[in-house]
C-alpha cells in the first residue's frame, strides 16, 4: 500500500526545485563515500544507536555528547485545510533541528523534548540494508523488495517516495528520489513526523 500523498506548499516547492539543482549534480554512480560514525545505519526507527521516541537526554546519553539546535524556517500559521492539515502544521511548528558535531550532514528534529525522526542527504550514511543517497530506485527495490512501498513524489515529476514500514507502522525509513531516478534524503522516525516533506517549516 503506497504512502499518502503530501499537501504541497509555496514553501515547499521553492525548497525543493533548489534541492532538485543540487541533486541533479549526483552522476549515474555515486563518489566512494567517506566513512561515517561506527554504528550509524539509517532504520524505520532511526540513526543508530539513537531511536525515535527517545527523549533528548537518553539521545545525548547514547550519542556520548548533547544535541546542538540548528536554525530553522520561521513556523508557518495553521491554515485552514482541515483538522489534520492544521494539526501537522502546529506539531511542526513546536519542533527544532538538533546536531551533532560527529555526524555531520545529519538533522536531528525534537518535538517535545523528544526525538520524532532523524535525517540526512548525505551520502557517508546507509541504511542497515546498504542503501544511501546516490543510489538509484532500482539499488532500494532489490534492497527492501515486497516491503518497499513506492508513490510519486510531489514536487519532482519523475521523483518517488520509498518507504519501508516498521511492523506495527509506528515508524517508517523514507528516501525520496529526484527526477533522475536516484535516492537524495533518508530518514527514519516515527509516524507522522517523519512522513512529512517539510520537517518542521
């Protein structure tokens, strides 16, 4: 069963056609990474060892060292798209991007004091099936096969949203693929925070 489609926004699609520049950068085979963090492999709960869920001291106490809070957007007013389109929009609005000085290129978003989901576009990171920005479709089909739920993307014409679901659907793996057919983000987190294209504008 496919994911559902997002809303899309002004905001949104501004954000993406940029980020749609960048990735189309990425050549048919991706340059050998560099190594990331021992440990860290994307999964529907997360970046290893941290998982969403988790409350920011028990991150900090796992990742050895606190989450720093990155600028983000200014928070956008609730609209009047409906209950769940308001709802999404005030959950976003209470969150914040987190890093870490070891694992660059990763966002870490806290809603609450509690980690919602954790992402990055940047290729030195995989997921435990091997899976990482600058593979292709095809590379996350073969990785994750029947489990893998593919819909279109709404801001590429040819892009797709892949996602894996945790068991019980609480949490979810999502990589978005751009108009060339190749992976440009993963995150993992929990459900709905970490469907959402937006993150926490």
């Amino acid at each position: 069963m496919s994911a559902p489609r997002p809303a899309r926004s002004r905001s949104g699609i501004t954000a993406w056609l940029l980020l749609a520049a960048v990735a189309g950068s990425v050549g048919a085979e991706p340059a050998p990474a560099a190594s990331a963090p021992r440990a860290s492999r994307f999964t529907y709960y997360g970046l290893e060892p941290v998982a969403a869920g988790q409350r920011q001291v028990e991150a900090e106490a796992v990742l050895g060292q606190a989450l720093k809070v990155e600028p983000g957007p200014p928070a956008r007013a609730a609209s009047a798209a409906g209950p769940a389109a308001s709802a999404a929009t005030a959950a976003a609005a209470r969150c914040q991007y987190h890093g870490v000085a070891s694992q660059p290129g990763v966002r870490y978003t806290l809603a609450a004091g509690m980690v919602s989901r954790i992402e990055t576009r940047d290729s030195r990171y995989a997921t435990v099936s091997g899976v990482r920005v600058g593979d292709s479709i095809d590379r996350a089909r073969q990785a994750y096969g029947k489990r893998l739920s593919v819909a279109a993307h709404p801001y590429f014409d040819k892009g797709h949203m892949l996602t894996v679901y945790s068991p019980d659907r609480r949490f979810a793996l999502v990589m978005e693929s751009n108009d060339a057919g190749r992976i440009i983000t993963l995150r993992g987190g929990r459900m709905p925070d970490v469907g959402w294209l937006e993150g926490c504008s």
